[in-house]
C-alpha cells in the first residue's frame, strides 16, 4: 500500500475512534443528538486544530478536508446505535481514545514534519494532536481529563511520535514507519490501562530523609 493510503486510513481510523469516544462520553452525560454529534466532531478535529494554529497552517485541515465531518458523524451514529450492546460505555470510551491517541500521536508529529518542523517540535505536536481533542472533550463535559489520570497517556503519545521521528531520520518509509510507531504507542497505553502502570512523578523526600 502506498505511504499517502497508510495515511489516509490511519486518519480515518483515528477520526473514528476519537469520535466514537467523544460520543460516549456525552452518552453518558445523557446529551441530545446534537450535542453527541457535537461532542463526537469536536474530541475527533480538535488535536489537530490546535496543532494546525500553532504550526501556522491555514486552513486547518478538516476545512481543507470536509470528509472529517462525515467521519466524524458515523463515529457519533456508531457509539449511539451500540449502546445497547455496549457492557460499559466507560471502558469502551477509553480504549476507543487509546487507539486514537496511538493513531493521532503519529499522524500529529508527520503533520509537523511536512512543514519542515524541527524533530523535538514534531514529537510535542505529536502528543498535542493525540491529546487535547479529549482534553477539549472532557473539559466541555466536565469530566476528569483522562491526560490528567495517574496512568500514563501524555508520555504513551510523547513516546509514540518520537519513534516515528526516529524511524523517519534514518529513511524508514512513512507508510511502514506510521504503523509500527502507531502500534508502539497503543502498546504503552494499553499496558498503562490493563495493569494501572503509574506516570513517572518527582517523590518528594520525606522529612525523616531531609533531616
């Protein structure tokens, strides 16, 4: 399969998921139609918005590819015609994000580097993509931002894009690079969600060791 095609479908797939979660999410909030469908668009295009104004790249690619709305309704219309055979809409809502999280991690830092982006910039645009549609999400519905939980998310995305940005400076092609570092990352969050693994934090010395 052709890089551009890797691409594409690993676009569709993460618009997908992250609008299926979105719109669990507001599910589960007990929102209208509208504000699934709302909710389902904004967790689906936000990362990559905010990605496309801090790079400066006008206009920000969903107006330049408006096939994003549609994918994004089918994501809405999927969570919403599943719930009934869905055991629980929480647990189904976060591995949803985490295959978008692995999917727009990589797709954040090639989007970086099309623009000629220095590579530590493209792994932050990296994890920027693959997180703040769901911190958009979970804000707008006031819901704790799962990039705020104790498991490790942020630096499963921060990981993920740097592995493409690796495999990319040593002539690996996109179209294989993309899904071996789309799966590296789904791999981390889905260790971090199956056995609870903590984010590396600062331990503060208690006063006994101070003294």
């Amino acid at each position: 399969m052709e890089t551009a095609a890797v691409l594409a479908a690993l676009n569709v797939l993460g618009l997908f998921v992250f609008a299926v979660s979105g719109a669990l999410t507001a599910l589960r909030n007990d929102m209208d139609l509208f504000g699934v469908a709302m909710i389902a668009f904004v967790t689906g295009v936000g990362g990559g918005t905010i990605r496309d104004v801090l790079l400066g790249v006008f206009p920000v690619w969903w107006i330049a590819a408006p096939s994003a709305i549609f994918i994004c309704l089918a994501g809405a219309a999927t969570a919403t015609l599943a719930q009934p055979i869905i055991d629980s809409r929480l647990k189904a809502l976060i591995w949803a994000d985490a295959v978008g999280l692995a999917v727009f991690a990589v797709l954040g830092a090639q989007a970086a580097l099309a623009v000629d982006a220095p590579a530590v910039i493209a792994i932050f645009m990296g994890a920027v993509t693959a997180t703040f549609g769901g911190i958009v999400r979970d804000v707008l519905l006031n819901e704790p931002p799962l990039i705020l939980k104790q498991d490790i998310y942020a630096t499963a995305a921060l990981t993920g894009a740097g592995v493409y940005v690796i495999l990319m400076s040593i002539g690996i092609d996109a179209g294989v690079g993309a899904p071996v570092a789309a799966l590296a990352t789904f791999a981390i969050r889905a260790a971090a969600i199956r056995y609870r693994i903590p984010s590396p934090k600062y331990a503060r010395p208690r006063k006994a060791e101070l003294d």
